[in-house]
C-alpha cells in the first residue's frame, strides 16, 4: 500500500488545503472503494486535480464527482478514473492510446506511470488548454492529437493499452486493430444506458469483453457530427 504521508506532498500549484483534500479523496473516495494498485494511487497523489478543472471550481476539485470543464465535457469522478486505470493493469513499460484528452487529468496520471502516452481530443479548444497544463507541470512523455478519436492513432499504434473517456454506442473497429495482441482497452459503451468494458485483444481476429461496472460518460462525438 501506498504511504500517503510520504507520497502527497505539496506540488506546484498546491496549498497545503489542496493537500489535505487529496489525501481525503484518496482514503475516502478511492481506498476504500477497492483500488489497491500502489501505482495508481501513486499516480493519484501526485496529480494535483485542482489544476485540471475551471478556476471558479477549484474548491469542488477533490468532491466525490464528476465536473465541468467547459465544451460540454467533463473531468471524471476520481474513483472512476483511479478505477479506469486499474483495469489497465499497468506495469509501466506500456504504449498507452487515450482517446478523449479532456482536461488531461486522466492522461497526467497515466503519464506518472507509464513511459509513452498519446492522447486525442476531438476538440481543439481542450487539446490547447491540455498542452499549457502539461507544460507548466514539466509532463514531458505525452504527445497530443486534434482529430477524431473514433479513428484512433493508427500511425504510431500497435498500443500495448487504449482506455476510452467517451462513450460510443459500440466498440470501434478500428481501436480494436490498433491495439496489440495480449493488449487491453477500458471503454464505456451505449446510451442513455452505459457500461464499462475492459476488452483482451485474444488473437489477430478476435477479443474478449468483460463488463464491469455502470458508467455515465459523455457520448463520443465524430468529426461529421461536430459540424452539423
């Protein structure tokens, strides 16, 4: 288990009330709903979330919630995110695709374990403000895309992992093909009524899906469907 003590320390941008805000959030919200990989919460602590919501909303930064973020988006609760990351099973060697940068809450706390993140963002506006955080926070290993996450990244795939922060109706295809054999995707899918599955790539032609929890993301949105 993670020491909290010694890993939530202050970091840049912090206060000593976002510090013990993060240490609540971690024991209450996180801990004590059955996330155990030290990796993660490691990740957890080191990620200040305060610096990844609207200003105005700083003070609900650490809340048991999901927020805006502006775009009609949303930073994911804590747990969800701390549990989407779990299931990835990282070991910290990985390629990791995300689709859905967002505010990059998710992907800085990937990026605090794994080697090598590339994120895309359909929405231009997200990805900009995106790259200003991880530059000001010194996050040197992600790479950022503007395009439609419904293709993925094909050039730089095969990935060793995906995990998806927007729901599509179905598991795209074409991730599918982007993630190695052996590989792993977490991704929320349906409507009005969503579910996250963790999918293993099995061989060339064929995955597994196991469904874990239900889930409330936003809907995925194509290229296409942003100009109308």
């Amino acid at each position: 288990m993670v020491n909290l003590e010694k890993e939530l320390e202050l970091r840049p941008g912090d206060t000593e009330k976002y510090l013990l805000s993060r240490r609540k959030m971690i024991k209450d919200q996180i801990v004590a709903r059955g996330i155990k990989d030290p990796a993660v919460l490691k990740a957890i602590a080191e990620t200040p979330r305060h610096r990844f919501v609207l200003e105005n909303l700083e003070p609900s930064a650490y809340d048991d919630t999901p927020l805006p973020i502006g775009e009609n988006q949303t930073i994911s609760q804590p747990f969800i995110v701390a549990y989407m990351t779990e299931a990835l099973e990282l070991r910290g060697d990985e390629k990791v695709l995300e689709v859905g940068t967002g505010s990059g809450y998710q992907t800085a706390v990937l990026a605090e374990i794994v080697q090598d993140i590339y994120s895309v963002e359909i929405n231009e506006d997200l990805v900009i403000q995106a790259a200003l955080r991880f530059k000001k926070m010194g996050l040197t290993n992600i790479r950022l895309r503007y395009c439609d996450g419904y293709k993925g990244w094909a050039e730089e795939g095969p990935f060793d992992r995906i995990i998806v922060t927007a729901a599509p109706d179905h598991i795209p295809e074409s991730l599918i093909k982007q993630l190695k054999v052996g590989g792993k995707m977490v991704i929320p899918v349906g409507d009005s009524e969503q579910e996250l599955i963790l999918v293993t790539k099995v061989n060339k032609e064929n995955y597994s899906k196991d469904v874990r929890i239900p889930v409330r993301f936003v809907p995925m949105l194509r290229e296409e469907e942003r100009k109308n």
